[in-house]
C-alpha cells in the first residue's frame, strides 16, 4: 500500500464525524402520537385527513402542517382561528406525550448512540417539534446528545437546511463531515441541502436522494455503514 494510499484511507477514516439525528420517527415514536392528534383535530373540523396526507406532514413545522390539512378544508380559516386550531392540536398531543417513557425510543438508537460515545463522536438532535426538550426529558435521553436544535432555535422549519447547518456550526463540524438520520422526505431534502451525508429510515427509505437508507437503525450499525462509505470511496478512488 503506498503513501497516497494510506492518505486516502484516512481521510475515508474520518468521513463522518458527527452525527445530527431527527426526533420524531427517528429516536422516538411520536410521529405516531402527532398523526393521532391531526385526526383528531380534522375529526373535531370535519376535514378529510388519512396517513397518506399524514406523511407530508413529516418534519414540517405545526403551522405548515395545518396549512397541509386545511388543504381540504371546505371553508376558509382566518388567523387566529388557525391558531386556535393549531393551539388545540398541540393541546391533543401533548396529552399522549404524559405517557411518553423510554420504552417508546425506537430500535437500534441506544446502539448507535453507545457506538458514538465510545468513539467519541458527537451526537446532535435536529428536529422541527417545539416539544423536543419536553420530549427528550421523558424518554430520558437529554445528556446523550452535544447539541439540541428544536423548532425554537430556527426561522424556516425543513425542508430549509438551517436547522441542521446550525446544529453543525454548534458542533463547530463541518456539513459535509455530518451524517443526518431522517424519517422524512423533507428532511431528506434539508440534509442534501445542507451538504450533509443522508441516512433515511422508516417511511423516507425509498427516497433515492439519500446516500443510504434502512427499515430503522437496529438494521444498519454506524460500523457497517461506514464500511459502506468507505468501500464507494476506495473504489472510486482506486489509486
Ligand atoms: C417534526 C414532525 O419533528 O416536528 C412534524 O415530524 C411536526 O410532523 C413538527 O409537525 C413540529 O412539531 P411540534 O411538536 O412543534 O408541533
Ligand atoms: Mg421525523
């Protein structure tokens, strides 16, 4: 192996050296606990609303998702009745968040985050829910993560790049030395954006924008997905 080599080898050794998850969908099932909250506020309206809408709804901020919903709405909503519905969606799903427990973190995340700790690499939170803090106190996760960007840190919720950009400068990495794990395609698209490498789980998985994709993270360790970066890298540099 000659020198050039070895370079290369380590300059693939170092391809990642953050990692910015999202919240919901990804570390914890609450996007479960959001779809039920929108039924029940499109019940409560009688606008039409089913899991095919609800997907557009990943990773786009409470006020974008309600414009989504009113989408088919048969009267029009002035503001401060959006609010209130807003308000009151929030009221429904904070209530499924009181019987929030650890138990509802995802397969495969206290994996990845021990392989982290271990490594030494740091990890991030970059979700557009308000409730995050609220959120991550329940499933007792809060010391795990360097950095916690929320839907109050940020102006434009995804698929705008910034919340995962200033989680990046808070982690003082650079972007393109960022891995983002998404359930969302919004969140898919903020992460290209962004410049960062993509891993898409759950829902998100069959888009084809990310670099890598699994049914959820129990079914891709970081080890083997670097060995993947790693191999496509070598190989597209041979010499
Ligand atoms: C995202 C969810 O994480 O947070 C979206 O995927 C949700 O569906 C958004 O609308 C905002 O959440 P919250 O908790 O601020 O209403
Ligand atoms: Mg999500």
């Amino acid at each position: 192996m000659d020198i050039k080599h070895n370079e290369l080898i380590e300059k693939v050794r170092r391809l990642i050296e953050a990692v910015i998850f999202d919240l919901d969908g990804v570390i914890v099932s609450t996007d479960e606990y959001h779809y039920q909250a929108w039924q029940k506020l499109a019940d409560d309206e009688n606008i039409y609303f089913d899991r095919v809408i609800n997907e557009r709804l990943r990773g786009v901020g409470r006020m974008g998702c309600l414009e989504i919903i009113l989408e088919r709405a048969t009267r029009d909503y002035t503001t401060e009745e959006k609010k209130e519905l807003a308000d009151r969606k929030n009221k429904y799903y904070r209530e499924s968040l009181d019987k929030l427990s650890p138990a509802d973190i995802l397969p495969g995340v206290m994996e990845w985050l021990q392989t982290l700790k271990t490594k030494k690499i740091p990890a991030a939170i970059g979700s557009s829910s308000k409730n995050t803090g609220i959120i991550l106190d329940r499933i007792e996760l809060t010391d795990c993560f360097n950095v916690i960007i929320s839907g109050n840190d940020v102006k434009k919720s995804k698929p705008d790049p910034e919340i995962f950009l200033l989680a990046a400068e808070r982690l003082k990495v650079d972007p393109c030395r960022c891995l983002v794990v998404e359930d969302a395609v919004s969140g898919v698209e903020a992460g290209i954006a962004a410049g960062m490498k993509v891993l898409a789980v759950g829902y998100a998985r069959e888009d084809k924008r990310a670099h890598m994709s699994a049914a959820d993270l129990s079914k891709i360790s970081f080890d083997e997905l670097i060995q993947k970066e790693q191999k496509t890298k070598l190989k597209s540099n041979p010499d």
